[in-house]
C-alpha cells in the first residue's frame, strides 16, 4: 500500500516537494530502487529511510558519497526539474540503493533545505514511530529546531524545510 501524507499543521511544503519510489511501492530485499523528485523551488535534498523497525539512516547524499565528490552542490534539486536518485555521478562512484531486510512497511522522506545542507545527525528514535504520519511529523518537529549556516555570515539561522513521505513495502 502506498501512502501520501500530507504534511502536519504547522509544518509546510512550501517547495511542493514530491517524491517518487521507482520501480514502485512494493520492493524485494536485494532489489535496486530508485527515487525521483521534483520540487517548486530550488532546495538541497536530503533522503531518509525509516525500516520498518523504526530505524532513521540518511541514504542521500551519504558521508561516503560526499567525501569522494568534488561537487559542491550534488544534492541540489532545481525547480521543476526531475532530480533522480541515484545520480548519474553517485552511480560512478559505485551509489546505489539496494533494499535490505527487514521485510514490512517502511518509508521514505523527502527533505529539501532551503539553505545548502548535507548531512543531518538524525536523531536516535527513543521510540517506535507508529506511521508515515507519525514520521513526519517527528522530522518536522525536530527539523523546525536545527540550525544552518549562513554562507554569508557564517552565523547560525533558522532555515525552511519541505518534506514528502512515501511508504513502501519490503518483501
């Protein structure tokens, strides 16, 4: 079953990011998967898995995937433009995403930063997250009190977050 939840009241799309799961929502451990994503406004893309044991890892872009880059902005979606995942220079460097166990339902989101991020020290889940809207929610909250750099002063600011979610199930 695939869900679309829409964001929680207080958060916003305001990017109307959308996210897409290919080939689909149903994936077999082992197989290869791939996302699109298209967005209103330019932003940088940050994708997080949520396993269906409730574990967050941040699969794009990796730590891995930025240490061998020399491209600054690889993360960065343009507005009304497709942004696949994995890109074409990440599937060089050997990047791709395999489904791994365990099998169930699981999630995908969609994060796009108005100001240029990469790498998010994703919170520790104290707690079984019940949902794609629960999900949402818990990044939204936790995202609304990150700080960013400014690349022009170099101080610390708020920033503007989009999310999309979708849900797909491991077999």
């Amino acid at each position: 079953m695939l869900w679309h939840v829409q964001a929680p009241r207080g958060s916003t799309n305001a990017a109307s990011v959308s996210l897409e799961i290919l080939p689909g929502p149903t994936v077999n451990i082992g197989g290869k998967v791939s996302f699109g994503l298209t967005a209103k406004k330019a932003g940088y893309l940050i994708l997080v898995d949520v396993d269906a044991e409730g574990r967050m890892s941040q699969i794009f872009p990796t730590a891995e995937l930025l240490a061998q880059s020399i491209e600054r902005d690889m993360n960065l979606v343009k507005p009304g433009v497709q942004f696949i995942v994995p890109t074409p220079a990440a599937q060089q460097r050997g990047f791709e995403y395999v489904v791994a166990p365990p099998a169930g339902s699981a999630v995908i989101v969609a994060i796009l930063s108005e100001r240029r991020v990469q790498l998010l020290d994703l919170p520790d889940v104290q707690r079984k997250i019940q949902g794609p809207a629960d999900t949402l929610s818990y990044l939204s909250d936790w995202t609304r009190q990150l700080r960013v750099t400014d690349s022009g002063s170099g101080k610390l600011v708020s920033n503007n977050w989009s999310f999309d979610i979708k849900s797909y199930s491991i077999k």
